[in-house]
C-alpha cells in the first residue's frame, strides 16, 4: 500500500520520538500546521525538507531517492503556467507560509522594540 506524504512525515516524526510542541518550536509553526502537514497526500519539498532538518532525518530514501519524481512543487514557485492539480492545497501552503513569515517579522519588531 503506497502511504502519502503526510503519513510517511508523521512516521519518521514518530519513530524519531519527537514531541510536537518541540517540533512546532523548532519549525516556528504551529502544531496545527504540524497536524495538517500529516493529512496531506502531497506536500511541498519545502515543508519536508525542513521538517527532516528539524528533526535531523534525510526523506530522500523514504520518497524513493528523488523528490522531483513525486511531483512535489517548491512552497515560492510561482509559474502560472505549471498545472496544480492540488490548486487548494498549493494556496494553502502558501498562505500558511506567508502567515508563519508575519509572526516572525512581527515577533522581531516586537523584540527590537523592547531592547530600544
């Protein structure tokens, strides 16, 4: 039986023994977005590559040695003539990315000014 994207990320999570607030911390995401991530079919080689940094695991072995072969698009591609045939999931990720890039900037706003 051919496992999804999400399934084999919430595998090598597991088998890593990480908890998910941890990783939710390290990755500067929320833990719903973790849980999302592992309901997915298909998720962008972003997402897994930063998800296998954030818990020191190589996924490469796990998608059979090549991410491209899977069809799996950059989370910042923009070409509007690639076919998404995922288009919902596409815009989300990229959503969920461009909110998780405002916590951070504002976060960092927030700490400049305290040390002002």
């Amino acid at each position: 039986m051919e496992h999804n994207a999400g399934e084999i990320i919430e595998l090598a999570v597991r088998r890593q023994n990480v908890n998910i607030s941890d990783l939710s911390r390290r990755m500067r995401v929320n833990r719903r977005t973790l849980y999302n991530w592992f309901k997915q079919p298909k998720l962008h080689t972003d997402v897994i590559i930063e998800i296998g940094k954030a818990i020191n695991h190589d996924f490469l072995p796990d998608f059979g040695g090549d991410f491209s072969d899977l069809g799996y698009l950059p989370i910042y591609k923009d070409d509007a003539s690639t076919n998404h045939s995922n288009s919902v999931y596409y815009w989300m990720e990229k959503y969920i990315a461009l909110l998780e890039d405002y916590k951070r900037l504002a976060q960092r706003e927030n700490s400049h000014k305290t040390l002002s």
